[in-house]
C-alpha cells in the first residue's frame, strides 16, 4: 500500500475510532440528561388557613352552695337586742324578733332572686307616751313579712362572681298596731325590716365572690398547655398548643345550678426534632365568651418533612442495585400541589437523575401517608430502557412505603399517641375543689396537601369535657 493510499485510510479510521470512543463512554460511566418535570400548571388541594382550637369547659355551680352560706349568715331566727333594735328602728324600737322559713333561690338568665318569708314581732315606746306597747305577742299571733332580693351576675376581672343591678324588696302584708292605743307601728317595723334587707344584701354581696374562684383551674390549664406534649416514644414528634384566648361564658342559671363555661382559644402545631421551648406567656386577661356549645374542637397539622423523607428513603435505597452496574446516590423527594416528585440521582453505567412522580394520598386502614401511582416520566422510562437499568419505580415506591409507614413518620401512631395525650390532659384535679374531666372521641381526617417544605396532613380531635367544682 502507498503512502498515499496509507494516509488516506488513516484519515477514514479517526471518525470510525472516535465515534466508537463515543459509544464506550456512553456506555460506561456517560452523563444521563432527563430532563426534570414540569408541573407548573398541576394544582392539587391547598388547605386554607387553620382555624383555631377551642376547648370549652362547661361549669356547674350549685345554687345550694349560695343558699346555704346565706342560710349561715342569716340565721332561722335571732333577736335584736335594745341598742340593735334602736340602731335599725330608732329611739322607740326596743326589741325585734323573728322567725324565717326557708330561703328560696331560683334564677332567670343571669339575675339571681331570692326570697325570705318571716314572721316577726316587736316592742316599741309609744311616743309622747314613754310607755311600750308591742305587735305579734301571745295571744294574737306573729306578723307576716317577705324579703325580696334580685341581682345580676357577672364574672369580675378576678375570676370571681360580682351582683350589680340589684333590686330590694320588703312587703308587710299585715299591719303592726301596738296593743297600747292601736297605734300603728307598721312605719317602725318597715323601716326595721329594710334594714334587715339591707344586711341580708351585703351578706349575698359577700357570698356571692366566695362561691367560685376560677382562676387557678384556668391557670392551671394555661400552663399545661404551655408545655409540649412528645407524640412518640423517641421524643421527636411534639404537639404545641400555643393558647391565646381565655374567656368564660356569662353566668345563667338552669334549673338549681348555675351554668359557664371556661372558653380557652389555641393554635396548635405538630413538630419534629428536638423538644421546642415550653411558652411563657402568663395567664391571657379574663375576657368574656359568647354563648357557645360544649366541646372541644382541635385542628392541628402533622408535618412529614421532604427533607426528612428524603433521608429515610435514600437511607434504604442507597448502593448497588443487584444484577446492574448501578448504583443509588440519593433520593430526593418533595411535592407540588397533590403531585410526588422523586430524583433518584445514580452513578455506574450512567452519571445522572432519574425523575417518577406519584399521587400523594392518606390511607384510612394503615393510617399512612403513601404516594399511590409512582411511575417514572416519559423521558426517564426511555434512558432506563435504552440502558437496560434495573431500578424500576417499584423499588422506590416500596422504600417510600417503609419510609411513611414507619418510627416517627407512622402517621397513626401519632394520631393514637396525640389523642391518648389529650385524654390524659382531661382527667386530672386543676385546683383544690376544681378539676376536670373529658375525653378525646374522633379524629377527622380534614385534608392533605403539600407544602414549600413538607408534606401536611390535617387532623381534627372532637371530644368533651368539663369543669367539676366541688
């Protein structure tokens, strides 16, 4: 062969040569361009803005419990001595005894009435006269009288009851006329009367701010949802409930109690890594609540990280692929709208990422978190073919099942460890002569969706509880 022809031949065998440098690079260890999704236009379930928690306390309140501190302090019967008699009845009032019956205590709305019948007599100095005569003494009988007091009431600023708007009342159906010239000392025994109203008023007035202290079993509530409650064994789940708001109910009477409620208002939110910083917030000023049914009412969004997901699952998956030379260097994985999207980033036979999305859906029965449908995109499903790579969307669907289906991402263990936290929470003395009792009924899946950062399941917790004073 000629140099000639030599030279030629060479010239022909470079492009054969570098276009099989080509295919062996390709074939080994090449760049695997596929291009990402795109899923600008999807849209899937956006949860609106939470609304907040509220636990309502309803509160029973014995009206015995006023009727018998009222019944201490004005005695079924009592005589007055001359300087007290004088004190209420003036110069000529000498002696005042008296004899009630049983105090009677009902309510309408908010206003409280309370009526006392007695029957009394009395001894007073005829005036211009010097001598005493007196009305109710043996043989004729005791005089008639009824005692009359309404008031409203309304919680101070304290946390205890306070009266305003009171109205008194004394009617004396039967006229005092002394024995001693028929003169008639009703006038007297009225404004006697009145003055026993007048006690009998500040001793309700009194009373009334001792029957119930509710500040220190609110107080106590506050600061136990103050502190956060560890969702799963490892202390890695936490719930925060963040109260707000604390009101109670205007107080109304219902058949022989007296009914409230204490009305906290929270914004709870589940977390996961270390414990967060328990609140310090003191006690929210007293405010008043509207008229509201009993219950407890708890929306709170449990997070699954797309960072922490991704770990788990590339935590599983990562190294050689049995029967190809591939390897898995990590996963990555977060969501748009109702929309999974999985990189699977491989070295060995090809350099590159792989993209699969899926639907992401809550399970019912296992109470998981799964991405359901998990398929490779078009343009990944060709390169996999193209190459005779073995990583299939099974195996990443079956590490994202063990990822969600397990330790701090199992979403029903801590729906279980949420709701058996709460019940606890419910069942326990707040103060000396106050506690509480409830429990945690249903938990309602309310929605899922994604994220920035995270996926987010919303749950809803019913239940019911109140306040038992004692």
């Amino acid at each position: 062969m000629s140099r000639a022809h030599a030279s030629c031949a060479l010239r022909l065998l470079k492009p054969m040569f570098a276009l099989a440098t080509m295919q062996m690079a390709a074939s080994c260890g090449g760049h695997l361009e596929v291009p990402p999704p795109n899923l600008e236009a999807r849209t899937g379930a956006v949860l609106p803005v939470s609304e907040p928690a509220t636990i309502v306390l309803p509160i029973s309140i014995s009206l015995g419990k006023i009727r018998s501190a009222l019944s201490a302090q004005f005695p079924a019967s009592d005589s007055l001595t001359q300087s007290q008699c004088v004190a209420l009845g003036g110069s000529v009032c000498h002696q005042y005894v008296y004899r009630r019956d049983s105090l009677e205590m009902r309510m309408n709305g908010d206003r409280i009435e309370l009526v006392a019948h007695i029957q009394y007599r009395g001894r007073v100095a005829v005036p211009h006269l010097g001598g005493l005569a007196s009305c109710g003494y043996a043989p004729e009988p005791m005089k008639r009288a009824e005692l009359r007091a309404a008031t409203s009431l309304y919680w101070r600023s304290d946390w205890r009851l306070g009266s305003r708007n009171t109205a008194l009342a004394a009617a004396l159906p039967e006229a005092c006329e002394v024995t001693l010239l028929k003169v008639d000392a009703t006038p007297l025994m009225r404004h006697i009367v009145d003055g026993q109203l007048a006690i009998l008023r500040q001793q309700l007035d009194s009373a009334l701010p001792a029957l119930a202290d509710l500040r220190p079993a609110a107080d106590s509530l506050w600061r136990t949802m103050q502190q956060p409650l560890a969702l799963d064994s490892a202390s890695t789940v936490w719930l925060s409930m963040t109260p707000e708001l604390v009101a109670l109910a205007r107080p109304l009477g219902r058949g022989d109690a007296l009914t409230t409620a204490v009305v906290i208002t929270a914004r709870p939110r589940a977390s996961i890594g270390g414990r967060p910083p328990t609140g310090a917030a003191r006690l929210a000023p007293l405010g008043l609540a509207p008229t509201t049914a009993s219950g407890i009412h708890i929306p709170v969004d449990i997070e699954l990280p797309f960072a922490d997901v991704s770990t788990r699952v590339t935590q599983i998956m990562r190294g050689d692929l049995p029967g190809a030379d591939l390897a898995v260097d990590s996963v990555k994985i977060w969501g748009v709208g109702d929309t999974a999207v999985v990189r699977v980033t491989v070295h060995g036979t090809v350099n590159g990422d792989l993209f699969a999305l899926g639907r992401v859906a809550y399970d019912p029965t296992t109470r998981h978190v799964l991405v359901n449908d998990l398929q490779y995109t078009l343009a990944s499903e060709s390169r996999m073919s193209r190459l005779k790579a073995t990583l299939g969307s099974y195996r990443i669907k079956r590490a994202l099942d063990q990822a969600t289906g397990h330790g701090r991402l199992d979403v029903g263990t801590q729906l279980d460890s949420l709701k058996r936290q709460l019940t606890t929470q419910l069942n326990r003395p707040l103060a000396p002569g106050v506690s509480v009792n409830g429990s945690v009924g249903g938990i309602t899946i309310a929605g899922l969706a994604t994220t920035g950062t995270a996926f987010v399941l919303r749950v809803v917790l019913d239940g019911q509880a109140k306040l038992i004073v004692q």
